[in-house]
C-alpha cells in the first residue's frame, strides 16, 4: 500500500489572480493520474522547502484539479512564488464534502463569505450542470469589498442559471451592489425552509450569525450543512489536531450537518450557540 | 499483523537466571528495550547490558511504550530539488529492517498498545507505526508493585492482562511464569526450549492469588468509580463549575500529554538546507494543551480558553474515545499525576463529577 | 528559492556579555553555510568593517543601559530593512532588568522599548541552532514563528529527574521551551531565558513553589504584575 505521507509530484499547470492576495491554481500530477476530489473536499499541498497545508478544492471540472489560494502564510506566499511547470506535492483527497445526494429535487441556498466560497464552487459548478434536477437556487456571497470578490467573471455567467446576490463590508465608489454583512441577504430570498437544503461556508463569525438566522427562518438543523476550518495536518485522523468534540474533522467532515455539530460536548462557534 | 486475539493456552516456568540468558540471546538479534535506572527515574531504553535492566521495579517508565512505537522525533522522509525536479526518500525503509523487543512493560502499558492500533490503525494505516508495531515483540511482566499513583484496576486495563502481548512474565517466587499471547511468542519459545520448563498448576493458583493481591492494593489506595462508566456524567458536567477552578491551577505545560501512553498527537514541520537544497518532513509529538494546538492559517485558535484545553485532554480519555475508538482512552498509569508540578489528578477529576 | 544577492548584515552589542555571539561562533559548519548565503559587513567580533550604508539585516545583542546605547540602536534601525533582538538581553533585559527589578523607573531597557524589532531570538545564551533556523527563515521569506513547546515538556522527553520536585526553583513550566531543556538536564534550574510560554500561568507556578516551600523571587513577583498588567511581558 502506498505510503500516505508521501506526497504526489504535481505540476503547476496554470493560475490565475482572483483578488489581490488570491490565486486559482490548476495542478496536474505530474504522472497524469487523476486526483479524483469530491466538492467540498481537500488536499494537503507542499511546497518543497517551505511546508505542507490544506486546501479545499475550489474546482474538479476538467483534469487538472483548480485551487483558489489566499496567500496568508509561509506556504501560500512560497506557493505564490511559483510558476507555471514548477513542482509541488499534492495528498488526498481527504475528506467528506457535500452532500450532494441529499441536494437532488430540493431548493438549494448557498451562503458563502470571502474565500468560502472556494470550496463551494465545484458543488455550483455541478448544479449548474445538472440545473434540472434541483429546485430553487440562490447564492448569497459577502466579502469585504468588491475587489475582493471571488470568480468575478463567473458570477456573472451563474446568474443566468442561479440567482446570484451580492453584498460587500465596504464598497467603493462604482459599487452598485447591497452594503453589509451577508446576513442581510436574506431579505432578496423567499424560501420555504421544509424544502430547501442551505449550505455554508465561510469565517466561524458568519457561519455563526448565519447558523442563526437560518434556524431562525426556520430551517431544521438536517437542513443546514457547514464546512469548518480546523488545523488538518496529517489529513487522515491521527495528528489530532482537526478533533472537535473528538470528531476529525479531516475525516468526518470538513462538510457536516448542523444537527450532528450540534450533538457535540465541545461547543462549535459556527453553529449560533 | 498477529493481534488477532487468538489465545494460546500454554504456560511455561523460567528462572531467574535462564530469563537473563534469554534476555541476552534476544539482544544479540534485536533491538532490547527495556526498564533501565536514570537517575531516580525508570525509563524505558536500549539495554546496553543485560544486567542494567530493571525486572522488579515500581510504577512505571517516566515515558510510556508510545515512545518507541511512535518516537518523539520522527523523519518521516527527505527530499531534494534539482532543477525542475524532486525526488523523495521514504524513511520507512530505514526502518523496516529494525528488529525489536519490549521487555517488562505492563499491563497500563500493554493495554495502550491496543488503543494506538485503533487510532494509527483504522481508515488510514501509519505505515511509520506499523511497521514498527510488526517489528516488535512485546514481553509484559505481570504489575505487583503498583505504586501511589496507579489505577489501572479502575480503568480495567489491569493489573491483570490477557492479550496484546506477545509473551507475559509473571513473578512466582524464584520462578517467572510465562504466558504465551501470540505465534510470535511461541515462537521464542520454541526456539530457546532448552530454557523454559512447563508450568505446574500450583503456579497459575500463585499468579491469580498475585492478581488478587496487586488488585487490593490498588484498591486500598483509591476509592474510584470505573472509568468506563462515568461517560454520561462527564457529558452533564461539561460546563461544571470545577473546570474553571483546574484551569486556575493548570500551568499548560503539556507533560501530562508527553507521559501519557495514549497521548498520540503530533504535528508536522519542515527543515530545509538552501545551499543543498535538501528539506526533511519530521513528526514531533504535540500537546493539546499548548495555545497554538488548534491554531488555523487565519490565526483563530479554537481552543483559547485554558479549561478548553484541559477539557480536551480529560473528555478525550474517557468521552472522545469511546465515540471515536469504542473505548476509553486512559489505561490508568498515573504518569500524568505523577509529573503535574501543580497536582492535577485525574482520579480526583473523574471522582467529583461522576458523582 | 533565494534571492541572487547576498543581504548584507551587520551584528552588533549593546550592554551585554557577547555571549550570545559566541554562540553564533559555535555554529561550526553551519556558520560557513551562513557564510555562504549572508555578507557580514559589519561585525567586532568577528573583526569586519566595510564600508556600507544600508543593511538589510541587524543583529542586535544586549540591552540598552545608556542615551549613547539608544542613539546607537535608533542609528542601527535606521539603516537597516530587518532587525533582530539577539538573546534575551536584547529580547527581555535579562540579567541587567533582573538586577534593576526594584528601581523604579528601570534603566535596563530591551531594545524593543527602544526601536521597533522584527524578530527576537530570546535566550541566555540564544541557541546556535535556533540562530541558524531564523537566518535561513528570513532568506527564505517563511513566517517565523516560535514554539509552543516549554522547557518543562522538553525536560520530561528526556526523562530527567525533576528539579521542582526537589524543591529547587525552576521556571520550566512556564517558559518557552525549544532549548531542550538544556539548563535542567544539566541540573541547573530553568531561569527562564527565553521568555514567557503561551498563556504562562504564573499564579499557578508561585503556588506550586509555596507549597514546596520554595521562596519565590522578586523576579517571579515582578514578572506576574507585568503580566497581569498586560502588555509589557518581559
């Protein structure tokens, strides 16, 4: 059996620049097999010399896997670094992402802030995709100003299919859009929480008011999936260092339902409490 | 991997001195770890001489069995960039020739062992651990001297063992009876017969009154509930007002969880040398108590709270584990009581809110 | 990987024993690797002196006693991309503050009371290999970052025999570790030269000494205030 420690050689096939400090990444392994990533899902990234950290998948479309980076730390800004053809080590997919079976024939709202929505994109990718065999669907996507605004240009062509809304902490001048935290879109949507399933990902903060505001509407706690961000070092249930209430978040989730978070000892910030 | 709970019933007698000889002939060919004196503590290293190791000691080893299985300092490979490439070493194969032999752990332990493989084990297997863990032979000894801080009666791990050794030793006046728990064990006997005589019956009598009498000094010293069955009042007691007393006395030092033999988290970090371009990934222990344990990229850390942290560890023994492994995690050794500088004790813990 | 031009670095002492760049002598091999990627343009000890007006990296050892010291460390600055406070005379004041613990105002200053520092490698004496990790860190553009670790943690990886329990006072509990316990496995009590742990609890320790019997300094007095003031954590 393979050695799940070791990384994969994979290649820098392409990127591009989302915001100032965020960069979609197309990686291939260099022996061309597939990295077969599940949306919502991660891998662990290293970057030879400087260290390894985990990533959401931000894009499975075509063969290269597609992740969107914020330079924060040592390994993004070394990541940052590199260019096309340059080598890094790929690990994973590890994971539960999102529950897609449990989408079909049902409304669907998204609720994303800031990089969040990186590792909900490949789930919108697969609902356009599908459009027919789901409900309703709305996005509602906060950042803190429009610059920094994920997939700009994408969010445009989703909004022939799904209805895209819009909200920024700070606009700037040619800003035409909502003004606000991402809490006050739901005053654009009209849902019947029986029937639709809500997805979030984004800062423990807005998950939290979002956790809240959705039971609050009424939504069931089977209802609400979250993607947490936990330090998932070895990717695989052992380093321990993902664990909340016990669970690993590296294999259990990241995605969970609201109702099993809320069945934990250990207190969870994101989910309203 | 020979874990598999099949119990060989056979019993042997060894004496004092043949048991050296034995010790001896396996040093030859493996690895000997075992009970040594360093300065006033027993740890747990290479025998260099038969004669250094401790067969009748107290307590236990300042660090646990975890120590060799997982060491505290591991690389787990090494890489180098020329030009556009990288090529990667395994460490593994470093270690896939190492021959080793525990001798004289006991029961808390033997037990830990079977509680790393759940954990090292499971959807994923540490190929590190196990490849170590199919390297090693394991000789218990059966505990008679318990000391203060032992309850391995309270969290069922001992001091009697009926598995997850490959052969156990236990003291029977000039003789040491010796119980087989695996082919792995046979197979050492098998092979140095001429050292072993069979088992009389009166020496299983002398080895479960020996139990007996380990158990009610156990007892004599600790009024305890079972560990396994406090899991409903520790989940009612999360948010008691006692943690928050614990944690003004906690320094977060972390000892507890390097003493401890379950204790198995880790981090990973990287050295690298930029004039040969060559980089190291290493495995280090970790502590759940240290303030950086949960840190993200983004710089939230979950787990701020000094009670959180202590929190972590206890309800990680005895409440996690049973979700995560189907059993509780402590093996009642009492290294952790034994090296709070502040006199944390998690008997005292676990006696208050499980009543 | 790093940059084509060597950065130039200057090393310098304040009040201070020069111990800690002895320490930099002692790196053996490794100093020649350092050699390699740094151009040491300024440095007594080592008897260089070129001619240069900016630095991109001062080292800075020892404290600051005197207004010539503070103009020196504000001329440093000044010409300088990146300082480092070298060991814990540097970092925290050390043995010069410990001395000065009850006068009021202090005249030990660290340097970071002084200029703005951008990293500190604390210690009594700093650790080589720490020293080495930090260098290679900068050059290579990683974040540096200190250990969690503490020294009491170290000290139980290897197995010593505990010194507090012998009722000698040692700081291990509560200050960062990453030196391997170098002091107490020598079977000197931790002083704690490398500063504060995370979230250090010095009531906790003081009560640990009490009940031991152990006296507690002025030094662990004056510590705890600051801390618990907040802020100025020496």
């Amino acid at each position: 059996m393979k050695n799940p420690y070791l990384p994969e050689l994979a290649r820098i096939i392409n990127f591009r620049d989302e915001t100032p400090d965020t960069r979609t990444f197309e990686i291939e392994p260099i022996s061309n097999d597939e990295i077969r990533g599940m949306p919502g899902q991660f891998v662990e990234v290293m970057v030879f010399g400087y260290g390894e950290a985990p990533f959401s998948i931000s894009g499975i479309r075509n063969h290269p896997i597609e992740l969107t980076v914020r330079r924060i730390g040592t390994v993004t800004n070394a990541l940052f670094k590199l260019s096309q053809g340059d080598i890094v080590g790929v690990r994973g997919p590890f994971g539960r992402g999102w529950p897609l079976e449990k989408l079909f024939n049902k409304n669907i709202l998204i609720i994303a802030g800031g990089i969040g929505l990186a590792p909900l994109r490949p789930l919108i990718h697969f609902i356009i995709n599908n459009r027919y065999r789901f409900g309703n669907v709305d996005l509602l996507y906060g950042a803190r100003t429009p610059e920094l605004l994920l997939y700009k240009d994408e969010l445009e062509r989703w909004s022939r299919e799904i209805n895209v809304h819009l909200t920024v902490d700070k606009p700037e001048p040619e800003w035409r859009g909502r003004v606000g935290v991402v809490t006050i879109l739901f005053d654009e949507i009209d849902i019947d929480p029986s029937s639709t399933i809500a997805l979030q990902c984004g800062p423990p903060i807005m998950m939290h008011f979002v956790t809240r505001k959705l039971r609050e509407l009424g939504f069931s706690d089977n209802n609400i999936y979250l993607s947490l961000e936990r330090l998932m070092k070895c990717g695989m249930g052992m380093c321990g260092k993902c664990t909340v209430s016990g669970t690993y978040v590296c294999l259990n989730g990241p995605v969970f339902q609201c109702r099993e978070i809320r069945g934990f000892i250990e207190r969870v910030p994101e989910i309203g409490e | 991997m020979s874990i598999s709970g099949v119990k060989l019933l056979r019993s042997y007698l060894i004496t004092k001195s043949n048991l050296y000889e034995l010790l001896e002939r396996i040093s030859e060919r493996n690895k000997l770890y075992a009970p040594l004196r360093h300065g006033d503590q027993v740890v747990l290293d290479l025998a260099k001489s038969i004669n250094d190791i401790l067969i009748d000691y107290i307590g236990h080893s300042t660090l646990p069995l975890k120590k060799i299985l997982i060491p505290p300092r591991e690389i787990l490979y090494e890489y180098w960039i020329e030009k556009k490439s990288v090529t990667i070493n395994d460490n593994l194969d470093k270690i896939a020739s190492e021959r080793i032999v525990i001798f004289g752990i006991r029961a808390c332990d033997i037990k830990s062992i079977e509680i790393l493989d759940k954990v090292f084990l499971r959807e994923f297997h540490d190929p590190y651990y196990k490849k170590r863990r199919e390297n090693t032979v394991i000789i218990g000894l059966t505990c008679v001297s318990p000391d203060k801080n032992c309850f391995c009666y309270f969290t069922r791990s001992g001091p009697e063992i009926t598995s997850g050794y490959d052969l156990l030793l236990t003291k029977i006046n000039e003789h040491y009876l010796v119980d087989v728990g695996s082919e792995k064990g046979e197979s050492i006997i098998i092979s140095n017969k001429e050292l072993f005589s069979d088992a009389t019956p009166e020496s299983l009598e002398v080895k479960a009154r020996i139990v007996k009498e380990t158990i009610i000094k156990i007892k004599d010293k600790n009024d305890l509930p079972f560990f396994n069955e406090v899991y409903d009042q520790l989940v009612k007691r999360f948010d008691s007002r006692e943690w928050k007393e614990i944690s003004s006395l906690c320094l977060s030092c972390g000892k507890c969880n390097f003493v401890c033999p379950t204790c198995t988290c880790f981090d990973i970090i990287d050295e690298f040398d930029p004039i040969r371009n060559r980089g190291k990934r290493i495995r280090v222990w970790d502590s759940c108590h240290f303030l950086s344990f949960t840190r993200v990229a983004s710089g939230e850390i979950f787990r701020k709270d000094r009670s959180s942290r202590i929190k972590q560890r206890i309800y990680h023994k005895i409440v996690y584990s049973v979700n995560d492994i189907g059993t509780i995690s402590c093996t009642g050794c009492g290294r952790c009581i034994e090296v709070c500088p502040v006199g944390i004790d998690i008997r005292e813990i676990v006696r208050n809110l499980a009543r | 990987m790093i940059p084509k031009q060597k950065p130039r670095v200057g090393i310098f002492n304040l009040s201070s024993c020069e111990g800690c760049i002895v320490q930099i002598l002692n790196l053996g091999e490794k100093l020649l690797d350092l050699l390699k990627l740094f151009n040491i343009v300024d440095c007594r000890v080592l008897g260089v002196k070129e001619d240069y007006n900016k630095l991109d990296i001062a080292i800075i050892e020892g404290c600051v006693m005197s207004f010539e010291e503070e103009v020196k460390a504000r001329e440093i600055r000044e010409r300088s991309e990146i300082v480092i406070a070298l060991g814990d005379c540097a970092v925290s004041g050390n043995i010069n503050f410990m001395k000065d613990i009850t006068n009021k105002p202090h005249k030990s200053k660290p340097l970071s009371e002084v200029i703005k520092v951008d990293h500190e490698i604390p210690g009594c004496p700093i650790s080589s290999e720490e020293f080495y990790r930090v260098l290679i860190d900068i050059l290579m553009g990683k974040k540096i970052t200190k250990k969690s670790i503490t020294v009491c943690s170290e000290c139980v990886l290897r197995e010593n025999n505990c010194l507090l329990e012998k009722g000698v006072p040692c700081l291990g509990p509560i200050t960062r570790g990453d030196c391997n316990a170098i002091c107490p496995s020598n079977n000197r009590p931790c002083f704690g030269c490398r500063g504060l742990a995370d979230d250090a609890n010095i009531d906790a320790l003081i009560k640990a000494f009490r009940d031991r019997n152990i006296p507690i300094s002025q030094y662990l007095i004056a510590l705890n205030q600051m801390k618990h003031k907040g802020g100025e954590e020496r």
